[in-house]
C-alpha cells in the first residue's frame, strides 16, 4: 500500500494550486484522509481532514483558502489552495487511514510534495 502526492510546485502569490494523493494497493476501506504542511526545522501540523462520509474538518489557522475534498471510488483526496502567499511556501504531505486487504489497519502517509509561492 502506497501514497502518491502531486500537484506542488511553484507559484506567484494570489494564485491557487490542487494538491492531490492517491491511494494504491490492496486496500479494503479507506477512512479518514487528511492533509499536512511542514516547514523545514518545524512539526507536521494539520490542515484538514475528511472522513468516508465527506464531513471535514479544518484547522482554524487553515480555514477559508484551502478546501479538502476527495473522490472515494479513486482512493483520492483533494487540496484545493487559493490566495496562496509566501508563508504557505512548506511541504504538504497527505496521510490516509485504512484497512488492508488482509485486515491491517494503517496510517500511512505520502511522501511530500513542495509547494513554493513567491511574492
């Protein structure tokens, strides 16, 4: 079981970015979905979250200019970012919880991708 995150890249501020992570292998379930930034000397911290019903959950501190959705049937989850500025320059990295095809339940997490926004 993998994770696969893409979408990262360069941008000028006020512009927007999709994140988006895809989860393969042999998965039973997918549950809860989330996404996270890092900046290099700092802790991983929340973003949002979104659990197999769709109902989400937002940092306070991220509300308003990221959305997370996610597509179930593809095993994908979704960050939308809007008015990105300098300070959300990071690497935002995903993590999925699931249940394996043999029973093993797993939080597994995606291996990063960076996102730089320039002002």
């Amino acid at each position: 079981v993998q994770l696969q995150a893409s979408g990262g890249g360069l941008v000028q501020a006020g512009e927007s970015l999709r994140l988006s992570c895809v989860a393969s292998g042999s998965i039973l379930v997918v549950n809860d979905m989330a996404w996270y930034r890092q900046a290099p000397g700092n802790q991983r911290e929340l973003i949002a979250s979104i659990t197999r019903d769709g109902t989400t959950n937002y940092v306070d501190s991220q509300k308003g200019r990221f959305t997370i959705s996610r597509d179930s049937a593809k095993n994908t989850v979704y960050l939308q970012m809007s008015g990105l500025k300098p300070e959300d320059t990071d690497v935002y990295y995903c993590k999925v919880d699931l249940i394996t095809l043999t029973s093993h339940i797993l939080g597994i997490w995606g291996q990063g991708t960076l996102v730089t926004v320039s002002s």
